[in-house]
C-alpha cells in the first residue's frame, strides 16, 4: 500500500480532439445511418485522466502535444478549465490528435484515433520534463503516444523510483522490460486479452499477467466491476456501481485517473478500486469524454449511498 502522497500526478499522454457523432446504434459495414447530433469535444485518453484527476481535486500535470491547427487551443483551454496544469504541453505543427467516434443510443461507442500530435512525442520531449516527472508521487502513462516514448518514461521512472501506473489503451505489444518497470497495470477486458491467448477470466488473466513480471493489476470489468491482483498475493473484485448508462467513452479513463488519485490519497488498493468504481459509473451517466468526469462531492455521496442522479 502507498502512503498518502503530497506529490503531484503527471500524466503522460495524448491530448484529442473528438469528434463525436451520436447514432441510433453503431452502423454495420457499408451501412448508412441517419445520426441524431455532431459535436466537437476535448478527449484523449492522457488528458481525460488528466481532467478526471483534477476533477477530484487532485494537483495534476500533464506532459503532452497539440497541434498549431484549431483544436490546440480548444483541447489546452479545457485542461486548463478543469484544473490541469498544461506547463508541459507542446504546440507542435500540423494536426492535433483527432478522435471520430460513433456513440450509440445504448452508450456504447466505436472509435478511431488519429494521433497527430500526440504521434510526435519523442524520448527527447518527454526529458525536458524530466524534474517534473521525477517530482510526481505518481506517472500515469496510456498507449496513444508511441511507445518508445512509453518505454522511456517508464526507464526514467525505474530509475529514480516513481511508479508509474500504465493503462494500455489501446492495447499494442510492449518490450519486455516495461513488466517489470510498471506499478500498476490496468487493462479493460479487450485489451487484457491482446497480452493473453484470447480472453480468460478475471483471475486467470490477472495470475498470467503478474507471471510476466508486473507488480499489481486492476483489470477493469465495466459493469462487472473491477479486479484487483497483487504480486504480494492479495487478490478480488471490487464491486460495480449499478447506474444507467448512456455514454461509456472515457469510463476506463475516468476509473484511471481516480484509482492514481485514491492510491496517491493513502488508500488500500481495494478502497481505491471501490473508489474508482464509483467515479466510472458517475462517468457513465453524462455525455462526453472529459465533460462527464464528475465532482469530488458527487464521488463522495455515491460512496456514502446518498447520490440522486437528479442532482
Ligand atoms: O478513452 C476514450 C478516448 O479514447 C476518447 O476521448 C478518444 O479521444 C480516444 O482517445
């Protein structure tokens, strides 16, 4: 268990645009549908754990590229908004990371990321950030930049002792010593299954995973919940929230960026899950990427059994 830290998260990662169109359902291949709305909305899945952090209160940095194109602005100004502190953002030229996506009426989503930006962040980038980074109680890192530039911040991190919590969204191969240079791994069940023969359950993916070299994972469930796995032995599933769901885009990133804040708080890691877990259910409830991470206060009163979703 972590003690409570008086360190700041840093966030290394994407920063998007997305460009949401909301449809009746997700359309099949060839398929024209008829959508019922267009929005442009900051998202990314750095920068949604980023604003979900800070939405709860935490200090939060973030290490990330924009475009000079018009969604820079846009995407830094909505950080900015949310509390995160953007001094380690770059402008770089060309296209900001872009994000189209279909949401469906269910809340289910289908997306395409174009990195832009976020496809330029290199080592060298991230070492200008170095004192910051080695300032943090804790890294959170995802897989929307390239990952040689992961790998490189996870080397930093190994180096002066800050763990580093990565979320491998979307899910690619790693080199083999990211294992054991991760504190925390926390893959949703699609993605877990890319690091495995196909899909298992919750505790068989969890004890191949921790046999790689990791030292804990939180494998996020959706409506099942979370599991929780440490190397020290200390395993089980951490209870759902029961909410309707009208729009699941950032739920994993919101659990992400309140289970680093939880565990930099001084919680056990199951605390920290059942923390987490209400967050992303709150998430679930609100359109949007980064405009559905929802309040301290509303986190809190979902805790204690006092939430009504009219409020
Ligand atoms: O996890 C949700 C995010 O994935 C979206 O905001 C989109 O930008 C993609 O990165």
């Amino acid at each position: 268990m972590m003690s409570k830290s008086d360190k700041p998260l840093v966030i290394v990662g994407s920063a998007t645009m997305d460009l949401v169109t909301r449809t009746p359902r997700i359309p099949a291949t060839g398929e024209t549908l008829i959508g019922t709305a267009f929005e442009t909305t900051p998202g990314g899945k750095g920068a949604n754990q980023a604003v979900a952090a800070a939405r709860l209160g935490y200090p939060v940095h973030i290490v990330a590229m924009v475009g000079d194109d018009v969604y820079g602005p846009a995407i830094v100004d909505n950080l900015k908004s949310a509390g995160v502190c953007t001094d380690g953002v770059a402008v770089v030229h060309g296209s900001s990371g872009l994000a189209p996506m279909f949401v469906a009426d269910s809340g289910e989503n289908s997306i395409v990321v174009v990195p832009g930006a976020n496809g330029k962040m290199a080592p060298a980038d991230v070492d200008r950030h170095a004192d910051l980074i080695n300032s943090a109680g804790m890294v959170l890192c995802q897989l929307e930049i390239p990952i040689e530039t992961v790998s490189h911040v996870l080397s930093l991190c190994a180096r002066t002792g800050v763990p580093v919590m990565l979320d491998p969204a979307p899910a690619a191969a790693l080199p083999e010593a990211v294992w054991a240079q991760v504190a925390w791994f926390t893959p949703n069940e699609t993605e877990a299954a890319c690091y495995l023969d196909g899909g298992q359950s919750a505790e068989v993916t969890a004890s191949h995973l921790l046999d790689r070299g990791l030292s804990a994972v939180a494998l996020k469930r959706g409506a099942e919940g979370a599991y929780i796995a440490t190397a020290e032995g200390k395993s089980g599933w951490v209870a759902p929230f029961a909410v309707d769901a009208i729009d699941t885009v950032a739920a994993g990133d919101c659990f992400n960026g309140a289970f680093a804040v939880a565990l930099l708080e001084g919680l056990d890691p199951f605390s920290a899950a059942r923390f987490a877990n209400a967050a992303a259910a709150l998430c679930v409830t609100r359109k949007g990427a980064q405009a559905s991470m929802p309040a301290r206060a509303d986190v809190d009163a979902l805790l204690a059994g006092n939430f009504s979703m009219t409020t």
